[in-house]
C-alpha cells in the first residue's frame, strides 16, 4: 500500500473529520443544553461521542485528501486554519444561544442592535399568540415588547410555517431553550446540506466545493442569520436538497421537503424551473405537500390566523404598508443596507436622485419578478446541458435573484446564497492569480456585514456605498451561472465553428 494511503498516516482526513464532528458535535451540545431542566456537563456528552467518532468518519472521507499536506503545505495549513477558526466562531454563537446574557461571544458582539436582536423571536410570539387563540396574529400591537433581552419582532410568514416554531413549542421550554434549539437543528440542518450537494456535484470539483464551505461559514452573514434564528438559510438549503431529490427521482420526498422550504414563498422560482421543465410529478408533489402543511396548520391553529391573513396581512403586503416604515426618518442606515432590488429606488434618492419615491417600489417588485421567471424559464431550457456543478450553481443564482425580490432584505441574510454560490464557482476555476484574487475580493464583498447599530449620520454615506457596491457585485454573481451557456454547449458551439468542423 502506499504510504500516503495508509491508514495510519491519514492525517489530512483525520483533520477534517476533527473539525466536521466539532461543527456538528457543538450543534448536539447546544441542542442537548436547551432540552435539559437546568445547566449540566453532562450536555458536553453529545460533543465528547462526536470527537470520539472521528477516526471512524475519517476511514470513510475521501482518499484523495492524504497526501495535500505534503504536496501543497502552505494551502493545506491555511485551510486548516481558517475552517479552525470557522468552528471557534461557531461555538462562540452557540454559547451564546445556550446563555443570553453572554452577549461577548455574539458574531458582532460590538454591535448592540444584532446582541439583541432576535428574527425567531417573532415566531416564537406567534406561535404563542395564535394557540392563545388571540386576535390577528398579525397586528403590530402584539409585538411591542421583548422577549428577555431580544426586542419582539413583527411576524410576517403564511400561516403553514408556524407548525415548526409549534411543534419547538411543544416541548414545553421557554423561550431562550427553544432559541437554542432552533440554532442548533438550523445550524446542522444547513451544514449537511451544503455537504450533501458537494457530494452530489462528486469528483475533484465536488472536493474543493466542500473544503471551501468553512469560508462560507466564516462570513459574518451565516453567523449573524444563525444567530439571530431566521428561517432564510434553512429555506434555501432545504430548496437545494428538493432540487437533489428531484433529481435522483424521488419526487415525493423532494416535494415534502420543497413545501418546506415554501413557508419563505421566493424558492418558488425552483417551482417556476420545475415547470418550464415540464417536471409535472415534482411539481404535483411540492404543492400538495404545500396543502397538506395548510390542513395541519388549519388543523392545529384553528381559522382566524388564515383569515387575519388572507384578510389583513396580504393586503398589507401587496401594498407596500408593510414596510412603508422604511420612510421614517432617521432609518436612513437601514435603508442603506437592504439589498432589495425593490429598495434600490430608495437607495437612489438617498443618493441624491429626483423623482423617485416610495410608491415606485411596487412597480420595480413587479418588474423584477417579471425577470427572475424569465430567468427560470432561460434556466430551463437549458437544464439538459448542465454539468451538476452548473446545475447547482443555477439553482443557487436563482435563488438569490428571487430572495431580493422582497422590498426589504437586509445584507446579513440576503447574502448568504452568493458566499455558497462562491464556494461552488470557486471550485469549479482553474487555478491562476487573478482568479484567485478576484475571487478574493468577491468573499470580502460577500463577508462583511455592518454594524447598523453603531453608525452615526456622518457614516452614511460610506455605508451606502460599500453596501451598493456589495449589493450590485451579489446580483451580477447570482446572474452569471444563469446568464452564461453551459460549458457542454460552449464546446458544441466551438467545435462547430472550427475549421476541422467545417
């Protein structure tokens, strides 16, 4: 046998089985913290079992990994470093979740507005509020306090979504173990998917996918959505693992795990592929798993949270009246950093443009939308000629161009897609120094999220700038899998034009 391939030499895989099971042993720990009455080390045991079983994960990694720290030491040790420090930023976040009032270890731990700033918050008050059977789960009245030291949030998510803060709920803990909890299932959740789509691109590329998501979760914005427990993340991750099962022919798990994946309404540009596609038993599955979810929700909510919906929230939504807060003065900051495509009217006025005003959003959502179907349909065409990697990589463009849809979206989670998309086109370039430092630049541009809570006015327009910038680079990224032709129908096209050919 090889010496490299032996198995007592296997560093490199034993490395990345270290860190894998701390990843996923951290999320076991935080989530065994929050299902226990009261703090015990015996909520280290799931961590401890995870390490302890990395030998035997290592034997089962792939063995073109030893050796690379022999053949390429500099790369090897930065890598090692940087998903070493990934994991260290992870536990950080996750004692945090597990303990409130250490606000130090926070993924912007300087910054007051993230510290206490919680999106699940407003599932978890929902959630109460409609088994309370309260009137209109929807009215802003209901949140006008705070959970603990978390400012309430303002729930504004279809009915059906609820069953998942409920079924937390039912598990009878209170708020901040339910916050834990969801933290820990999100965090694992979104990391095993980003895994499981590596392993299906497969081969050399499928690899070099994988050995760069810890720059994915390194960014501030997989942190702060992390931390801060919004559904964003799990909602594209759990499109792509849809769009997975769709692909290996199991309709019927895909459309179970679509409709999940729905409760955020834009991964519905994937159903929008589906169709164009004519993939008519994915696309029956995804919606009637979509009303089997409705019928539980109706089942277990009762009526009124559909008819406040249907009858107060949608009309709200479809006029804008949801957001029109963003015309308050002094909100300029967060104006700044929504990268809603909608939202750019604002951005221009604050820029310093005429004409523009609140009431053109509704006509740039409506355009906008017009161009992310287009862009399924120009997807679809070509679905047969995309290598899994493109594939991927398209289903990822898409969902980031419809997830900006939405006249607010704030940089923490809406650039998430664009760091994974970049994990997976990185991997798929050959090497030289101006790919590698442009790609670079692109993870800065992807990385960096502001910290509203300290801006003063004199600060405004250096963050709206770097906030467009940043915004404008995310867009083109999401565009340029979907725009470009597949690399099968490039060569085509090569080959047919070449004097041999002729």
């Amino acid at each position: 046998m090889h010496p490299v391939h032996s198995q007592g030499r296997a560093w490199e895989r034993l490395a990345v089985a270290l860190l894998l099971c701390a990843f996923f042993g951290i999320c076991a720990a935080v989530a065994a913290t929050a299902l226990q009455a009261a703090p015990s080390p015996l909520a280290l045991l799931p961590l401890a079992i995870a390490l302890g079983l990395s030998p035997v994960l290592a034997r089962h990694l792939p063995r073109q990994l030893d050796g690379l720290l022999r053949a390429h030491p500099v790369l090897s040790l930065l890598w090692l470093a940087l998903a070493a420090l990934a994991v260290a930023r992870i536990a950080g976040v996750a004692l945090f979740m597990a303990d409130p009032q250490q606000p130090q270890l926070s993924a912007i731990w300087y910054d007051p507005f993230y510290v206490n700033h919680s999106c699940f918050s407003s599932y978890w008050k929902a959630a109460e509020l409609a088994s309370a059977g309260a009137a209109n789960i929807y009215d802003s009245a209901h949140y006008a306090g705070n959970e603990g030291r978390f400012k309430l949030d303002e729930y504004l998510y279809p009915p059906p979504f609820l069953i998942l803060p409920q079924l937390a709920a039912s598990l009878g803990a209170g708020f901040v173990a339910m916050r834990a909890l969801w933290f820990a299932v999100d965090a694992a959740l979104v990391a095993a998917i980003m895994l499981a789509v590596c392993a299906w691109i497969g081969g050399a590329t499928g690899r070099r996918a994988a050995l760069l998501l810890p720059a994915a979760w390194l960014a501030l914005p997989t942190l702060i959505t992390m931390q801060t427990g919004n559904f964003q993340l799990a909602a594209i991750a759990l499109a792509l693992l849809a769009m997975l099962l769709f692909q290996r022919g199991r309709d019927e798990a895909g459309g179970a795990v679509m409709a999940l994946a729905l409760f955020k309404i834009f991964p519905g540009v994937l159903c929008a592929y589906l169709l164009f596609c004519r993939r008519w038993r994915a696309l029956a599955w995804s919606i009637a798993f979509s009303l089997l979810y409705a019928a539980l929700a109706y089942a277990m909510l009762g009526a009124q949270p559909f008819r406040d919906f249907i009858g107060y929230e949608m009309p709200r939504i479809a006029s804008g009246e949801v957001w029109t807060w963003m015309q308050l003065e002094g909100l300029e900051a967060v104006v700044a950093i929504n990268y809603s495509v909608p939202a750019l009217v604002l951005k221009l006025r604050l820029f310093g443009a005429d004409g523009l005003e609140y009431r053109h959003l509704a006509a740039v959502a409506l355009l906008w939308s017009g161009v992310v179907v287009a862009l399924a349909w120009l997807a679809a065409r070509r679905a047969k000629a995309y290598s899994r990697l493109e594939l991927a990589a398209v289903w990822l463009g898409l969902l980031g161009l419809a997830a900006v849809r939405s006249p607010f979206v704030p940089d923490d989670y809406a650039l998430f897609p664009a760091l994974w998309l970049w994990c997976l086109l990185a991997a798929g370039q050959a090497r030289g120094a101006l790919r590698i430092a442009l790609f670079g630049v692109l993870w800065l541009a992807f990385a960096v999220v502001m910290p509203i809570g300290l801006v003063q006015p004199r600060h405004l327009p250096l963050l709206l700038a770097v906030s467009t910038v940043s915004q404008l680079l995310a867009l083109a990224f999401w565009l340029w899998p979907v725009l470009r032709r597949p690399a099968a129908m490039r060569i085509q096209a090569t080959a047919s034009a070449s004097p041999a050919a002729a």
